[in-house]
C-alpha cells in the first residue's frame, strides 16, 4: 500500500480575467487517512488542514513570484561583456584569444 502522502490527489485548474488569474486547487484523499487528525483536531490539538493548506499555497506563491523577480534583478545588474581581439606578433589581429572587457 503506497504511503498516506502519495494517494492523496492534488488538481490545479487556472483561469483568468483582465485583472484577477484564479487558481481552483482540488485535494482528494481517502477519507480514512484523516481519521487521526480529525480526532486531534476536534480536541484543538493541531489547526484544520484548510488553515496548513492555505499557508503553504501563500508561501508557495511569494516563492515563486520571487524567484521571477531575483531572475530579473540577476539580468539587469550583470555586466555585459564585449570581446575584444588581441593582436598577434605581426599584428593582424588574429590570435585565436580575445579579451573581454568589463
């Protein structure tokens, strides 16, 4: 029998407007494997799974629209690098190496 973790299901149905992209996340799981914590949450040992779900799809979103972001930031501040040909003995320019500039 495969672990509680991999016969849960998760879709993920995107759609979007002008100004507003929504995400409908679809979790589905025998119901036998929430026995335990059912109990536990009822007795206020352990918060409801939707308050664990909700946090991790936030964390999971400002992960990823900041990973976006840092790839860009890495572009625009990179130096951009121009080559330039060393002249060789007899000064043709053509050695074979080139040089490059900051």
């Amino acid at each position: 029998m495969p672990p509680k973790s991999e016969r849960a299901k998760v879709d993920v149905k995107e759609s979007s407007a002008p100004d507003l992209r929504t995400f409908n996340i679809t979790l589905t799981a025998p119901t036998k494997d929430f026995q335990l914590t059912d109990l536990l949450r009822q007795r206020g040992v352990i918060d409801p799974l939707d308050t664990e779900l909700k946090r991790a799809i936030k964390e999971a979103t400002e992960r990823y629209l900041e990973s976006a972001e840092s790839l860009i930031a890495g572009l625009v501040t990179k130096p951009i690098l121009t080559h330039k040909s060393r002249s060789n003995a007899n000064g043709n320019g053509k050695s074979g190496e080139a040089l490059c500039a900051d």
